[in-house]
C-alpha cells in the first residue's frame, strides 16, 4: 500500500515500535496532578523501591534519562579526564557521550562475531591500558553480554564494569537480572523501551559507598532535596560537589510504576513475536538472524537481522517503507560520526566486525502490541523482497 500521509506525515501501519499504555498509566499521572507535588517526592521513592526489589537491586535511583544514569555512573566511579574507558561502538551515542562528559577517552571496542553483536571480551582483553579505568559494556537489543568473561577481566585488572542495560530491564544471565552485575547498572525509560516513562532512567548498585554521590549529583550537590524542605525535614542545604539537574518527575515515576507491572507480561509477548520472526525468516536466502542459542535471558527489546552483500539495504527499506512496514538500523558506529573522528580520530578499517554490522543490519518492529499475523505479513514481505533482491 502507499504511504498514509496525515499533515505530510508518515503514519506506519507496522510501526518500529509502540506503547502498551492504557487508563491505568493515565489515572496514576491523574493522582499526581491531583495532589499538586510534581517534582521528585514520594512517588518516585516508591518506584525506585519497586525497581530495586524486582531486579534485586540494593539501590536505585531515578534520574531524568539513561543518559544522566551513564553520566552519573561514570562520575561516582571516579572516572576523569586521562583517563579511558571501553565501551563499544555498536551502541547509541549516548553511551560514549558520557563517557566524553567526564573528560575521558572513550576506547571503542569490537563486537564478538556476525551471530552475536556484543562486545568482545577477547577485544576488551586487545584494548586494556594502563590508562583504563573502566568498562562499559552494552546489552545490546536485550540479549546478555558474556558477563563471566567481562567480570574475570575487570577483576583481573582492577576495573570497573559499568552495565548500560537501556535495552535489558528483565533480561538475566544465569539467573541474575541485567544491571546487577557490574559495580552500576543504568537503565532508560525512553518512548521505544520495554518500560517507558516518555523520558526517564535508573541508577542501580550494591555498593554502599557510591549511594550518597549518586543522590547529591543527580539533584546539583545538595544534600537536601525541595521534598525534604516541602516536609520540614530541613531548612537549608549545602552544595557538596558540582552536580546536575538530573531529577526525574513525579509523573514519569507514576508511570514507571504501572509499566514495571506490566514489564515480564510485555517480555513475554515480544519473546513469543521473536520466535515467530525467526521461524519465518530461518531459512529465507540473503537473510541471517543473530542471538541464537546465547546464554541468558533476552528482554527482545528489537529484532534485528543481517543482510547479505547482495541486498541492498537502503532499497530494502525504501520497499518497506511503502508497504507501510517501518525499520530501522541499529546502529550507525560511533566511531565513525563525525564528530568522533574530530575528537579522537577514529576511522574506517579499525572495527571491522561492527562496521559490517553498521552496513548490514536491519531491525523489524517489534513490540508488545503486535499480533502474531502482523509478524507473518512482514516476513512475507521481507521474503519476497530479499528473492527479488
């Protein structure tokens, strides 16, 4: 069918991704309005200690966005300027852009292979310094990093291991959630994620001494909050270090808690969507899916699949794009944007792996919306699309 144009915008009849958001959602946002405390109080307390007993957490705290969460974790680390941490480049910017916040070099890294697109820990291994500090390490699409591998080496060199877990809440490795893993996990509740709050995210961690920097930061190095003072708990404040508006609101937060509720429910439908890609597309030509068989536990946060060297990509999306079928890629290497390749000169050639990655992959919708027919349309679609290449 053709584009379904309203005000000259493209409305998807399969869209990339959507929200499972119903009147429950709007009638706890209604109790906050109603209440007239919309900055972070009690609500968000709440959600933080629900987010931390489902995932196993000691500690959580609410932040406006992943990226604050990332930026946070790598303040409290220590992490500073001559300083570099791994991350891979396989990831949205935001990974590396905290990293460059604090002024440390972020050392990218290459994926594992063409079936799994985490971060190698043999490269992790390549890419140690005495300068490293820490490692970032991203659960790419939900599926788990090789977590005992990564652990083994941050031990062995005395680093830290920093869990960018946007794509993962409800994912585990060997039966321990994502995020609970390293010294600090972050989480986003952006528009896209398997729990959302529009923008939001959460700093997790076991380590006791990190819980005091955490909540200051966040909130302009004060040690004490405008609820504090709301409650006559306080009457002043001092500003212990340089600190950032990183506070969330009490709406996300009520949100949060609704879509918490709904998060194993959600995993479970896109798991089953999953599988049904994947037993639709196994044995299409020029098409390979990667994940298979990894150790763990996936939120299926998206689907993404392989292109051979024969299929054009941008031709393929065009199609989709015309059927109504939205897609994507993910994700375009950082160290080959621009502004990288300013900063630190990173080039072409130096990631191979990944960069066949950035050239290949396709993501599919996926969400917990979707119907099992709505999967059976886009493969027939895909299908005759990769046979015509």
């Amino acid at each position: 069918m053709p584009d379904i144009l309203v005000n000259g915008k493209t409305i998807w009849k399969y869209s990339l991704s959507d929200i499972d958001l119903g009147q429950e959602e709007i009638n706890e946002v209604v109790k906050v309005l109603r209440s007239k405390w919309l900055t972070m109080g009690l609500v968000t307390q709440e959600f933080e200690k629900q987010f931390a007993m489902y995932l196993g957490a000691k500690y959580a705290f609410a932040v406006a966005n992943g990226t604050a969460a990332l930026h946070i974790a790598c303040k409290v680390l220590g992490i500073r300027a001559g300083d570099e941490v791994i991350v891979p480049s396989l990831t949205f910017v935001a990974s590396a852009n905290a990293i460059v916040y604090t002024g440390a070099t972020p050392i990218f890294t290459d994926i594992t292979s063409m079936d799994n697109f985490n971060v190698s820990p043999e490269d992790i291994l390549r890419k140690i310094t005495e300068k490293t500090k820490a490692i970032m390490i991203v659960h790419y699409g939900g599926f788990p990093c090789d977590m005992d591998a990564i652990m083994g080496i941050a031990k062995k060199y005395n680093l830290k291991v920093i869990e960018d877990a946007c794509h993962a809440p409800g994912a585990e490795y060997e039966d321990i959630k994502l995020g609970t893993i390293g010294d600090i996990g972050c989480f986003s509740y952006f528009g896209n994620k398997n729990m959302t709050t529009g923008e939001g995210g959460m700093i997790v961690t076991a380590d006791d001494s990190l819980t005091e920097r955490i909540r200051t930061i966040r909130s302009h190095g004060m040690t004490t909050l405008t609820w504090d003072r709301h409650q006559g708990h306080a009457s002043s404040y001092d500003v212990l270090e340089l600190g950032y508006n990183y506070r969330i609101n009490e709406m996300a937060s009520a949100l949060g808690m609704v879509q918490l509720r709904k998060l194993e429910r959600n995993n479970h439908k896109r798991k089953i969507l999953t599988e049904e890609y994947i037993k639709r597309l196994r044995n299409v030509p020029h098409i390979s899916i990667p994940f298979q068989g990894i150790k763990g536990k996936s939120a299926y946060h998206i689907f993404p699949i392989l292109l051979d060297e024969k299929i054009s990509r941008a031709k393929v999306m065009e199609v989709l794009k015309r059927t109504g079928i939205q897609s994507s890629i993910y994700y375009p290497p950082i160290h080959l944007f621009t502004s990288y390749r300013n900063m630190y000169g990173t080039n072409k050639g130096m990631l191979p792996k990944t960069e066949y990655i950035g050239e290949h992959e396709l993501t599919l919708p996926l969400h917990p919306l979707m119907k099992v027919a709505d999967i059976d349309y886009i493969c027939d679609v895909m299908g005759q699309l990769v046979r015509i290449k």
